[in-house]
C-alpha cells in the first residue's frame, strides 16, 4: 500500500496492583495520592496521548485464605480520582474501569455524564465483568449472577445508560418539564424517570471493552469503540486484528469504529543491550523470592511456604481437587500439571532455581530496547494492522512514564506517525481519538438484534 | 488544639425557584467552580453540594444536577483551602461504594473534605435506581446510621501505617493492620444487609472524614437520633435551630451544630446568633446558591466579626476536622 502511513496512538494505565508494578524501586511514590495521578496524566497529556486508564479494585486479593501481601494493593475509586485529575488537565482522555456487575445504570450514567461534562467531554467508560461470589461479599446482593449472563448484562447496561445519556434534547436551553424522560425494561432492568444529567459534551463516554475471548470480541464488535487486549507477538497481534475488524461490517460498523489498543510494558535504555540488561534488573525487581513462591502456589494450588526460593521446585504436582488458594485475580494457568511439569524440565535443563524460573517464565517485557528501537518496533504493529494503538504500562508510579514522553515520542514525531500537537481543538476524547461522534443507543440494539435473527435463521436454514 | 471560631460556610446548589441557571455555564462547573472560589475568598469553611437520584428540583430550564461527590473532587485540586461536603444518599448506593468513594475524596482533597448521609425518601429516586422500594422515613433514617456505621468501619479498615513496602519480606503491607468489618445491618425493607471489607483505599487523610447529617423537613428530627449519634456536624434549620439544638447535643453532646439560613434574609442579627451560640450552636450555613456567594459570606462575617475572628487565611494544609474544631479520629481496630 503506498498511502500515507498511519498514525500511532498512544495512552497510559496507571500502574496497577500486580507485581508488574514496582514498589522497591527508590522512585516509587504512593500510588493513592492524588498528585501521583496527576503527575502520571500530566505527563501523558504533555506525551499528546489519548487517555489516562485506571482499573477498577472492589476486594482485595487472597491467597490461602488471607490478605495478599506482597503486591502494590488498595487503590482510590475510579470517577473519584478521574474527576480529581479532570480538574487538573486541559486535553487528556480520562477513561475508567467500572464493573456493570455492581454498580448500577442510573447511578454510573450520571457519573460519567458528569465526568463528562466537568472534563468538556474526556471520558470514556472500560466495561467489564465481575460476577463472582468473592467480589460480591462486600454488596448487597452477593454473588448473583450465573457467570454465563455477564456478558447479556453489562449489553444491556450499556443500551440503559446509552439511552439515560440520550434522553435531554440536543441544547438544554431546550430542556423543558419533559427533558430527561426515559424507560428501560429489559431481563436485567426496571426502571423509568427523569434522568438529571444534560447532554454531556460526548453524548456518550468512549466505550471501551476489555477481554480477549471469542465472546469478548463479540461483545465488542456490538457495543463497543475501543477493545483493550492482551500484547501477543507480531502475527498473532495481526491474527486477532483481522478477526476482531471482520465482525464489525455485519453491525454497519467501518474498521474504524472499534479500535484495538493492546495493554503494553517497555524498557528503555541506551542502547538495545543496556535495555536488555534494565529489563532482566526489573524482572527480578518484580518478582522477589516471596513473589516467586506465591507465583508457585497458584499453580501447585497448595501452601508452599516452606520452599527455598533459591532452591529447587517441587517435584509433586500440582492440588487439582481443593479450593482455589488464589481469590480475587484472573487465572492465565489452565493446565497445572502440564505447567508444573514444563516447569520442572524447564528448570532441571537450565539448572534453574524456582525465582530464576518464575523470572523466566514470567511475560516479557513488551518493547524492550533502546527509544529508536522501540520507537520503529511500536509502529511495525501500526503499519502492519497488528494495532491501532498502545496503552503503556509503566512499572513505578509517577515517574514511570517520563523517560518515553521524552525519548519515544520525539523519534515516533520524526518518523512522521505521532502528531506534534493535538489533532483538534476541541478537548473531547473522540475528536482526540479521531473517532465518529456517538451512535444512537437503538442503532446499535437494531443492529445487534438484527445480526442475531440472521444468525438464528441462518441455523434453521 | 485551639477553639474554633464561629463556622461560616455556604451551600451551593442552586435554590429551585431561585436561582435561574445558565445552563451552558453551569453543566461545565464553571459556576460552581467560582462560587467554592468566591467561598474560598470570603473565608468560608466548607461548601455544600446537595445531591439525590430522584428527579431534579427546577432550576430555570436547566431541572438538572450534576453528581455531587464528583464535582467535590473536581474541585480538590481547584482550590486551595476551602473543604467541600457532598451529599451522599445512603438508600439505593451500595455502602461499600460509599466508603470507598468518600475516602478516596477525602485523598483527592489532600484532607478537606466531609460527607452528608441522607436517605433517599421518594418514589423517582427508587424507580431510576429500580432496586428496592420507596422506603419510609423511619427505616431508612435507621438505615442511614447503619450505613454511616459501616462507612466508618471501613475507613478502619486499613490502619493508617499499613503500608511497610519491607523489602527483606517482599512484603508491601502488614496484613495484621488490614481488618474485615464483617459489618451487618437491617435495610430500610427490614431486610439484613452485610460487608465484608476490608476497604479497597487506604484509611483516609483526615482518618474519618467529619460526617454530616441535616434535619429536613422531610421527617421528625426524632427520625434522625441513630444518625445524629453517629455523626460529627448535624445541620438544623435556623427556624427551630434552639429548641432542636439541645435536644441534639442531649443525644451526641460532642456534636458540632450549625444552623441553616436563607443567605438572603436578615435573619442573622447578633443578638439571634448569641442566642443560638448559648445553646451550643458553632456556626451557620448560609443558603447561597452559587451566585453571589462572596458576598453573603462576608455579610455574616460581618455579624460576629468577634465570633469569626480576623484570620481569613487559614492553613492550606489544616483539614476540614482541624477547622471544624473536631479531635483527631481514632482506629477501632488499632492495638485490637
């Protein structure tokens, strides 16, 4: 293709309470304060980059039945924080997990209209799904939802907000006894009013989805304007580009109207070698002999506790039958024995002690090397469709985005893909993103009601 | 600590029938912006943001709000000394979301911030939330001391020197400073409602931030006893701010009360105000609105100008509690 080359998008997540994040680190600042937040958007609006995305804690992680203590944990409240740091910035997008699992459509609706409003039109909503009993002991309802249903819920919850959102006349100074008016009856939801939010700048948020699963692009292909994924090698990236844009055209949708935005680590050096040296520092860094042994006992499924981490691994396998020592986190292991086993070759071969493994086998680095090289890397996935955009991972709070603002952006510029100034004067994160104004919440359920009477049809044929 | 002088503050939500809004300036919060700002300047102590989920009072063509407790903290990092008290109502929101954000405001807010509890007493705000029942005032006031209970429970939930990052261990936090609150309590249908906890944020700045509570003409102060008790202000209307006033102090006598009075009437006479400060009242909310408010502020400063003192520049760091006069806030749970 000889057309102009695409743009690069970028975007930053606030470290999160994982071991990716590193506390350790002489730099590392609170990650509650607010001015670490701010810090942290300040720096990604300096970088002209798209948005500030946090995640969203409702109970904090256990391991054999107690507090897991090893992690960066507690984190502030999503709109609470993004609110803060709206009253700070000018142009950064202020995008926030929020689960339609427990909270409410009335109640997020007016907040992210709100958000909305306050930021002149920066937020965007990252739905997703928590419907699990563990979470659910610290609301009212408990565990209530059959896992299954997750996703029919947080689609309805959507179109409910969509249409609170909607419901003020274009102008408010056309508001009248009537504004406000809506009805939302559905399986999940029964309710009608007034809503008390205007028309916000956006009309509505920027949705993102998270989830890499069959279902989960799905999801997003229907109800969705960014999908935020896994990193995956070069191909694979392209692989799941194509697939996720090629459900889009049976929803009316254009390529351009879901963009993917992979979650990414970097280490930068240098020079490439001197990357690679910082990157196996910050492994290690990540993970600490406690670190190593609790990644261990997600595996085994048992207490280990009495390993060396300078030892050797244990040579039984894994507790398939017992309860899960792990709560409160997504499982990525889905065969333990095979793992255990792999594990033990793995360190046998290479003479390998069971930290030295877990650093070993624990996901790489994203981009590592020197600004230039990271620089070129990062706009292969662009160019090549394996991405429209990055959402950074930096490992230490605040400070932990600075040094790409200042070296990758700059080569990123040179090679003519990053902007040298916001794309457009207004401070909304869908002309920042250069995406279409809102759709229409019956636009989008017409559209998916009609995709799945061709599909049952298509089944009865 | 030293006495307080006499509170002055300002609420400034738009009075329906008042106040005609703007509505291109006011959905931005530019108006609130400079109302908290011209607060700020006056000398204020706190503004107010009511809130509700049922449908908004009118206000010029604008019957809408915006979420209080966002707008507090969109203000945080606007002003500099001035605290901000959002409504938060406690019948439809889950109380853990309450606690979390609450205490992450009180963060936002480097510490000047409080919350007003309040239920949530009509039949539209039950519909848009389209969980439980309208409730009576009875329960539901019952309901609010409960959740302001467990609110506080979870501000101690995390004990403030938590946080050890103890690199020999590889330990971040002393779980042994982390505590379930294993909180149960009765819902304004009667029914059990409980949390778990540990909070997701860190004990706040302040510890607890000063919890509010106000007499509306919606239900008999009698209604509000459980929730006085547990709070640290309660606000009472200045028509029956002295008869109410002991009768508060009788039930939580550490209790900061101010009186609420319409900003544009003449009410506040030095004689009424000695008055009301012999029966323990410690200051006034002035029912401003958002326009003029620097005005109104110095007007009633210029009342007591002995109650009020001559500081008007207060700390930028002091805390809503340190302001308010109130003692620092202790941990249930710390040596437990």
């Amino acid at each position: 293709m000889s057309s102009s080359p695409r743009r690069v998008h970028l975007a930053a997540h606030f470290p999160g309470v994982n071991n990716n994040t590193i506390w350790s680190d002489p730099r590392s600042e609170s990650h509650i304060a607010v001015d670490s937040f701010i810090h942290m958007a300040q720096t990604a609006e300096r970088g002209l980059m798209d948005f500030l995305f946090l995640a969203e804690g409702l109970r904090l992680r256990e391991m054999n039945g107690k507090i897991y203590d090893l992690d960066v944990m507690g984190r502030p409240d999503t709109l609470t924080v993004l609110s803060a740091v709206a009253g700070a910035t000018e142009r950064i997008g202020l995008a926030g997990t929020l689960t339609a699992t427990f909270h409410e459509p009335y109640e997020l609706a007016r907040q992210f209209a709100t958000l909305d409003h306050l930021s002149g039109g920066r937020a965007a909503w990252n739905v997703v799904t928590s419907p699990d009993a563990f979470t659910g002991e610290n609301f009212r309802r408990g565990g209530y939802l059959p896992y299954p249903q997750r996703y029919e819920r947080a689609e309805d919850f959507i179109d409910a907000a969509r249409t609170l959102w909607e419901s003020w006349p274009a102008s408010a100074q056309d508001a009248d006894d009537t504004a406000g008016a809506y009805e939302h009856r559905s399986e999940f939801f029964d309710i009608s009013g007034r809503f008390d939010v205007p028309r916000s700048p956006q009309v509505h948020p920027v949705i993102f989805q998270a989830g890499d699963s069959d279902s989960g692009r799905e999801f997003a292909a229907g109800s969705a304007d960014v999908i935020f994924t896994r990193h995956s090698e070069l191909e694979d990236g392209k692989a799941f580009y194509k697939d996720t844009k090629s459900r889009l055209a049976k929803y009316g949708r254009a390529e351009d109207d879901l963009r993917i935005y992979p979650g990414v680590s970097y280490v930068l050096g240098d020079t490439d070698a001197d990357a690679a040296g910082r990157a196996r520092e910050q492994a290690y860094a990540q993970h600490s002999g406690a670190t190593a042994i609790a990644t261990l006992e997600r595996v085994w499924n048992t207490d280990l506790s009495s390993f060396d981490p300078d030892g050797p691994l244990p040579d039984f396998d894994p507790v398939l039958d017992g309860p899960e020592v792990s709560q409160g986190r997504v499982k990525h292991v889905k065969d333990p024995v095979a793992t255990a086993q792999r594990w033990r070759e793995i360190a046998q071969a290479e003479n390998l002690s069971i930290r030295d493994l877990v650093v070993r086998e624990s996901p790489r680095f994203a981009f590592v090397g020197s600004a230039d090289t990271v620089a070129r890397k990062m706009n292969q996935y662009i160019q090549e469709r394996a991405a429209d955009g990055f959402i950074l991972i930096p490992t230490v709070v605040p400070g932990g985005l600075d040094e790409f603002v200042d070296t990758v952006i700059p080569r990123l510029q040179e090679m003519g893909v990053y902007p040298d100034s916001y794309p457009s004067d207004d401070p909304a994160l869908r002309a920042t993103m250069e995406l279409n104004e809102y759709r229409p919440a019956t636009e989008w359920s017409q559209a998916r009601a009609d995709v799945r009477a061709a599909a049952t049809n298509g089944q009865e044929a | 600590m030293s006495t307080p002088s006499f509170v002055i503050a300002a609420r400034i939500t738009p009075r329906p029938g008042i106040d005609r809004v703007d509505p291109a300036k006011y959905f931005s919060g530019a108006a609130v912006r400079q109302a908290a700002l011209d607060a700020e300047t006056a000398g204020a102590a706190f503004v107010l943001l009511d809130d509700d989920l049922d449908t908004a009072p009118a206000a010029g063509p604008a019957a809408g709000r915006l979420s209080a407790l966002q707008t507090a903290a969109w203000l945080g990092p606007q002003t500099s000394s001035i605290a901000v008290v959002p409504t938060l109502r406690t019948t439809h929101t889950e109380p853990f979301l309450m606690g979390t954000e609450s205490a992450s405001l009180d963060w936002a807010t480097h510490g000047r911030a409080g919350v007003l509890f309040a239920p949530s007493l009509g039949a539209d705000a039950a519909a848009n939330v389209g969980r439980r029942a309208t409730p009576s005032a009875d329960p539901a006031w019952a309901e609010t001391a409960d959740v302001i209970d467990v609110v506080r429970r979870l501000w101690d939930s995390w004990e403030a020197d938590a946080e050890i990052r103890d690199q020999a261990t590889g330990r971040f936090v002393d779980r042994s400073k982390l505590h379930y609150v294993d909180f149960s309590g009765t819902d304004s249908a009667s029914e059990e409602f409980t949390v778990k906890g540990p909070s997701i944020v860190p004990r706040p700045t302040q510890g607890h931030l000063p919890v509010f509570v106000e007499h509306a003409p919606d239900a008999p102060l009698e209604a509000l006893r459980g929730a006085v008790e547990q709070a640290d202000v309660v606000l009472l209307p200045a028509e029956s701010v002295g008869p109410e006033a002991v009768k508060v102090l009788d039930w939580n006598p550490s209790a900061c009360v101010l009186a609420v009075i319409d900003a544009d009437a003449d009410a506040l006479d030095p004689e009424i105000v000695a008055r009301w400060v012999q029966v323990g009242v410690s200051g006034v909310v002035l029912e401003t609105g958002p326009y003029d408010v620097e005005l109104a502020v110095r007007a009633a400063a210029g009342v007591v100008p002995e109650l009020v003192g001559t500081d008007e520049s207060p700390d930028e760091q002091s805390t809503l509690r340190a302001r308010l006069g109130l003692p620092p806030a202790e941990n249930r749970y710390a040596n437990a």
